[in-house]
C-alpha cells in the first residue's frame, strides 16, 4: 500500500472518530416522544429475579450480568445516610439551620454518552443524580405501602421510617440497583443525561467522598406514561416517585424513574494502595 493510500485512510478514521467522540448529527425529539411519553428502546428490564440485563451498546445487544454491592459499600452508604438524618433531627431539635453533607451516597455524579443537544458540540454529560436504593421485587409493595401509610405523618415521624429501612438495608433493597429519577426531560426540553441514557444505557456513577465508590452500569428509563409498562414496572415507577415525595413534599407529576444496575463496582477512594480505582467486583 502507498504512502498516499496510508494518508486517505488516516484520515477517514480520524473523521470517523471525530464523528464518534463528537456531535455532526443531532438527536431528534421526536424518535424520543410520542403521545406524551417516551420509550427506551436501548435497554430491557429484567425479570424481577434476573442476574441479567440486556441493553443494546454500540449498535448491537449485550446480555451483561449484575453485580452485587460488596459490604464496604452498604456500611458506608448506610453511615451516611443515618448521618443525614441525624442533621435534620438536631435541626428539629434545636431549631437552627444545618447545612446538610452533599457529599455522600445520595448525590451520585453521572457520566455519560449517546447523542448531543442541538445547543452543544459534545455528546459526553456529567451530572449529579439524587438517588437511592430500591427495595427487592418481594419487598416492593411492602414497602410502598409503609410509604403510603406515613405519608401525611410529621417528619421525625418521617425520618424514623427511613432510618430504619436503611439500618435493614442488606434484607429489603436491591443487591445490585440504585434508583433515580429524571425530574426534567419532558416533550419540548430534554436533559443531556436523559438524551444519552435513551440512545446508550452504558453509564458510570462515582460517588464524591471518603471511602468512594464507582460503578458502571446499565440505566433503564421508565415513563409513568407509558401503556406497556408491565406490572412490576409501573411499582418501582410508583415507588420511586413516592419516595421521593415522602422526604421532599407532594409534586404536581410523576417523573420517568430510571434503574442503575449494577455491571461493575470499583474502589475509588484516594491513597490506598487496594483502591485508588481498583475493580471490586467479580
């Protein structure tokens, strides 16, 4: 092959890769929305029992398997949790204002990739997601129903239900799923987060603390909407809308609620010659 070949052709890849890491190509709306509600065509929920995902990645389907927390993350994300709440009891308390810790397992920064907005030349976003945990498929309706139950009830009342769901946290939620929700992304406004997760579920959450954790995951996004939802779909919608609104007060809608799960787990934390990014999960 020529010298003259070797160039052309360096320089289709190059504009190739341009393309991939850039945007030439917009996304549109209306693959995205249709009857009010949208449709994630990328991602698959598993079945309740499932150690399984399939999500659709660069074109072609993956069945990827879920991984579980290791200890270290539930006795952190535990602590700072019950932390959390402890703030907002002395604030009860003692009637002064605290400023509660944003670093923690409830604000988790999302990085990801799919397709630009028409406003920006970049297809990669990062954003930081109020997230939690979702309780197991047998515990669902249990839980929901204690969520309803203590939903008009004053908030130490309030935060007592939370504390101790969070001090059983390993017997009612999910090994390997957090949940979010996205409060934004509607028909004539879409959050880049939200275009990315449509067209490319592959995602990575990294949480901003000591010890940190960092996971790559699957994101599965689920409009209340939507008419296909099948049963146990429509539950966790339900439930993490409720949740939600149990600490934060009523809002006017549902929102779609997205599922992390789990496919890879890493010790972020800095200095430690086991983390510093090392891979903890099988």
């Amino acid at each position: 092959m020529g010298v003259d070949m070797l160039i052309i052709l360096f320089l289709i890849i190059s504009l190739l890769s341009t393309d991939t890491l850039y945007a030439n190509t917009a996304y549109d709306p209306e693959s995205i929305w249709q009857d009010g509600y949208c449709v994630q065509s990328t991602a698959r929920t598993p079945a309740a029992d499932s150690k399984s995902i399939e999500a659709k990645l660069e074109g072609e389907w993956h069945s990827l398997d879920l991984v579980d927390f290791p200890p270290e993350f539930w006795q952190w994300n535990r602590f700072r949790r019950t932390e959390y709440l402890d703030v907002f009891r002395q604030m009860m308390s003692s009637g002064k204002r605290q400023t509660p810790r944003l670093a923690g397992p409830h604000n988790g920064i999302v990085a990801s990739w799919g397709l630009a907005r028409k406003d920006s030349f970049f297809k990669l976003n990062n954003a930081v997601k109020g997230s939690g945990f979702l309780p197991k498929a047998e515990k669902l309706a249990e839980i929901t129903q204690l969520l309803e139950s203590k939903m008009d009830s004053d908030m130490l009342t309030k935060l007592n239900v939370l504390d101790s769901l969070y001090q059983n946290a390993e017997d009612i939620f999910s090994p390997n799923q957090i949940v979010s929700l996205e409060l934004y992304s509607e028909p004539g406004y879409n959050t880049q987060t939200f275009i990315n997760q449509m067209y490319n579920p592959a995602c990575v959450t990294v949480y901003l603390d000591i010890p940190s954790f960092k996971i790559k995951q699957i994101a599965r996004l689920l409009h209340p909407l939507d008419p296909n939802l099948n049963a146990y779909e429509k539950a966790v919608v339900r439930y993490v809308n409720l949740i939600h609104s149990f600490f934060h007060g009523d809002f006017p809608r549902d929102y779609i609620a997205v599922i992390y799960y789990n496919i890879e787990i890493y010790d972020n934390s800095p200095g430690l010659e086991d983390a510093r990014g090392t891979k903890i999960s099988p």
